[in-house]
C-alpha cells in the first residue's frame, strides 16, 4: 500500500490517521448484509453488548446472530484474508491470531448458550443472490 506521500512507508502519524479511519461496525459488508435481511422480511436487533462478541445482527425470536467480519482482520483463508503485513509483520499476525481465538471463544459460548451462529465473510459480498439465499437458508 502506498501512502499519500508517494513511499511504500507508512509515518507513524500516516499510520495513525489510516487506523482511526477503521470502523468497528456499520462497516460497508455489514451494512449489504444488513439492507439485505430487511429486504427479505428479517427483523433483527444490533450489536447487543449482553451477547459475547456484540453480533452485527441478532435474531432474538430465533434465536440465531449472524457476524459479519472482514477478511483480513478476522484471519479468514481467502486471498484477501490471506495477504500478510510488511510493516509490523509480528504484530500483526499476533493481533489477527488473538481475533481469530477471541471469535472461536465467542461462537463456542453462543452455541453452549443456545444460539445459532452464522459468519458471513467479507469476500461473500460479490454474490448477492447467493448471500439472500444462505441468510434464508440459515434463518428458516
């Protein structure tokens, strides 16, 4: 990636601005999936912090959440989740590997707890048609 000022180097204040600009939620996948369940008749609640992990989307009468992560922070094993850092390698693939342990914990207390789980991965997006019909699938 190259940064505004030409180089292949980041400046700490370059990195800093860049890693504000990163959102935790009503990110663009979220929000296609989101468009999506409303469309196709799913009512569902927002990230509820009573919930381990904050679900993107939570379907309380169902009982069934639904996650939507980005390939790349959440270690997904697609092309774009694949792609490793140049600057800062150690960190993070150390910071990737606590999300990806920290996503399992949260999928393993859901399900103990009686909720149906559902990753929906950022490179899905393409593929609309396909995306409605494994919500559907997954929600009926």
């Amino acid at each position: 990636m190259v940064n505004p000022k030409g180089s292949d180097v980041f400046t700490p204040q370059d990195r800093a601005r860049v890693m504000r600009a990163v959102k935790g939620k009503d990110t663009k996948p979220e929000m296609i999936v989101r468009r999506l369940a409303h469309a196709m008749g799913y009512r569902f609640r927002l990230h509820r912090k009573d919930l381990p992990g904050k679900p993107d989307l939570v379907f309380p009468g169902r009982k069934a959440v639904i996650f939507v992560h980005g390939c790349f922070w959440h270690g997904h094993d697609c092309a774009r989740g694949s792609r490793q850092p140049k600057q800062n390698a150690e960190y993070w693939r150390t910071k990737i590997g606590r999300n990806v342990e920290r996503d399992t914990d949260n999928l393993e207390t859901l399900a103990s707890q009686g909720w149906r789980t559902q990753v929906i991965w950022e490179c899905e997006m393409k593929d609309r048609d396909a995306l409605a019909e494994r919500i559907r699938a997954f929600l009926d």
